[in-house]
C-alpha cells in the first residue's frame, strides 16, 4: 500500500535528510564538514562573490560560524578527500567517487566526437596540454598560455589551451589538483587521482542506480525529475529503470504528497528507506541559491512554495529582489529572501533588499535577524544595514535593533529610482 505524504510532513522529511534537524556544533571540526558531505554527496562551486562563494555558504546553513579556512584546507588542500567534477554543475565531489562518472566522462568524450568536431580539429593542442601536465606537472591556463601553439580562439573568449583543459576535465584525462585564488590548477588525472580508485570500473547502469540512490537519500522524498535534477542525469529512462530496481531491493518506498500534482493528478514520488519524519524543525538558516534545498526550481516550488530564480543577469532596474537574493529557511518554511553584501571596507554585512514570502509569520523576523547578525560575524564583519527596499525591511531592522546588534540604514541604489 502506498503510504500518504501531507505536504508538511514532506518538507519535514526533505530537511531533516539534508541535515537540519541536527544540532549546530559549538565548535566545527572536519569531521563536522565530513558529515555534512556525507549528507549532501556534492557540493556546488560558484564564483559569485558579493557576500560569500557559494560553496562556503551550505556548511555555514547547517554548522552555523565555522573558519571558512577550514573548508579551504579540507577541500583544496593537495592531500584532499575531495575533487572537482560536473556532479551537478562544477563541484565537489569525495575522490572516491570518480569512477562513478566514467559513464558521463565518455558521453562527453561521443559527443565531441567527429571529423567536424572541435577536438579533431584541435587535436593537436590536446596532445601538446597533455604533454606540458605530464612533463610540468600541476598548471594554470595562465601558465600555458604563453606557449600556447596556436592562436585564441572565440568560443565563451577562451583560448584554445583553456579549452583543451575544459574538454579533457570533462573526459576524465585530466581532474583539478587545486586553485590559486581561485583559479583552477589542472594535472593529468593520474596525478590526482589514486591509482585503486581509477582502476575501478562500474558499469554505465549500476552508476546511475547508485546515484539515484544517494539523491534519494539526499533528498528525503523526491519525484523522478527531483531524482534526475540533483546528479544532472539526462536519461530520463535509465533513471526510471534505476527507480523500479531500488523499489525491488526496499531502498526507495513508493509514496503519495498531498499538493503534488501536476494537471490535477498526483506526482509519483519515493521515500528513501531512511528518511525519517521529525516532529519538528527547528532551524534557521540562509540558503545560497545552489543549496540543493532549493537549486531545482521546480522542487522549491513544489515542497516550498518558492518561485525563485537568480536575478544577476537582470539588468539591475528590473530586479525584483535583487542581485544575489538568498531565500531565508525558519523551521520548516522557506519564509524570506534577503540580497546580502559583504562590504569590507566599512566592515559591513549590507542586507540590499528584504522580502517576505507567503509562508512567512509575524515572529519570523527575530531568528532572521539572529541569523544575519552570526553571518555578519562569520564573515568578520563588524556592522549589519538594512536598506529600506522589501516588505521585510522594516521588520527586520527593528529585530536587529532589538537584539542589540551594531545595525544601521543605508540607501540601496534600488530605492533611488523615482
């Protein structure tokens, strides 16, 4: 009999799966960061850096005021447990891992594949890259580009040495050792990646059975697409497959939300064999835009009720809550958003912009503005402003005012505008 889901109860699952119904530590340690990859299984990079990198800002949801140093130390240092690789986007993901991509290491490899295609055409720039890693060791693009043997090309404006590095990370030739600042460092794969873990193979099948496994475990409760959507796997059969083999062995447990629909019929959803329903959740916390929490848009709309799309690429007269706007979790609900930016020389954490959202209660504000008064802390920062742009603003100020915290107004740009 398939068990029954009240969207709640959903929510509660999907939260306490990725981690937020434990205990901030009171001091974080690797194995706290260790944990949490654990949960997670990747952890998306992103270069956007107005209030923090993105990849620093989901241990900070979960762990609360960690040394961002130490996730520096744990994930770029050169004795890692951790490698870069398309997971999702570009992220982290534990090296072990690395022969569970081979099967998208060689759809990258077909797809690049022809008389036609830019690697035959540049075969000898590939060979030439492969060649300097081998004899040089650990590069940057910086450091080949001088002696590049051909001219930049135009694709995305990156020269055709950058692009060799791009296609043979994609392929599995080559991983990241690391990043200078951060810009990456490439070296062939085989001095990155442990000689037992490279011996490995796994087929094409099992692969994508092991990571629908994981994204279920990750998530909780989850729709094929959820399913789909946290490892970017495009063959929509193959996951279905993967599903019906998981249902046989007792891993996933066919379940209905109530809510979840589309056109008016329930969507089939799965609960991993291990997710547990909590009673409550007591958290709060700030999401980046690519917490798995909220980086499927259609899942965010669907168990949270947020309809969120990152406004950096609308230009800034049209935005509606700003450049970078982070949705706010209080207990089970994604309640606010807030467009943050860490301004250094004024020691300031600047909240741009302030919305509530439809799940939102009167006594929300209060453990937001705890919230942003520890990330102004995390980031070393002295003061907190809000400007007066959102229907949040107010409320928030005042609980910032209230809980004694170093908070003042600013005039966001945005409030300018006649």
């Amino acid at each position: 009999m398939t068990e029954t889901l009240s969207a709640l109860q959903a929510r509660r699952i999907a939260l306490a799966a990725q981690g937020f119904t434990r205990a901030r530590p009171t001091s974080v340690s690797t194995r706290h960061i260790h944990r949490v990859m654990d949960r997670l299984g990747v952890l998306q990079i992103d270069s956007v850096n107005v209030f923090a990198r993105s990849h620093y800002l989901p241990l900070f949801s979960r762990l609360g005021d960690y040394d961002p140093a130490l996730l520096d130390r744990v994930f770029l240092s050169r004795t890692t447990h951790y490698v870069e690789y398309t997971a999702h986007e570009a992220t982290f993901i534990p090296i072990d891992d690395w022969p569970l991509w081979q099967f998208r290491m060689d759809d990258f490899r077909r797809r690049w594949e022809g008389e036609d295609s830019w690697t035959s055409q540049n075969a000898r720039t590939l060979a030439w890259v492969q060649d300097e890693l081998r004899a040089r060791g650990p590069l940057r693009p910086v450091d080949l580009r001088e002696d590049a043997p051909r001219e930049r090309g135009t694709w995305w404006d990156w020269d055709d040495v950058k692009l060799a590095l791009e296609h043979l990370w994609r392929t599995g030739d080559v991983a990241i050792s690391g990043r200078k600042g951060f810009e990456r460092t490439y070296a062939l794969a085989e001095h990155v990646i442990p000689e037992a873990v490279r011996a490995q193979t796994i087929p094409r099948a099992d692969a994508i059975r092991e990571l629908v496994r994981r994204a279920a475990r990750s998530s909780g409760v989850a729709t094929q697409s959820d399913l789909a959507d946290y490892y970017r796997i495009r063959d929509r059969s193959a996951v279905s497959q993967a599903i019906d083999d998981l249902v046989d062995s007792g891993d996933l447990l066919p379940v209905q939300v109530r809510g979840w629909e589309r056109a008016g019929r329930p969507i089939p959803a799965w609960r991993h064999r291990e997710a547990a329903l909590p009673r409550a959740v007591n958290a709060a916390a700030l999401l980046t835009p690519f917490d798995p929490v909220v980086w499927f848009r259609d899942r965010a709309l669907r168990a949270f009720g947020l309809d969120y799309r990152i406004e950096i690429y609308v230009p800034a007269e049209k935005r509606r809550y700003g450049y970078y706007s982070l949705p706010v979790l209080v207990g089970d609900r994604i309640v606010a958003r807030v467009d943050l930016k860490a301004d250094r020389a004024t020691s300031t954490l600047q909240v741009q912009s302030a919305w509530w959202e439809p799940q939102a209660r009167p006594d929300d504000a209060p453990p937001i503005a705890r919230e942003l008064a520890l990330a102004a802390h995390w980031q070393g920062l002295e003061h907190v402003s809000v400007s007066g742009w959102g229907d949040a603003a107010e409320a928030l100020h005042a609980a910032l005012f209230s809980q004694g915290g170093r908070v003042k107004r600013h005039v966001h740009a945005r409030e300018e505008r006649p």
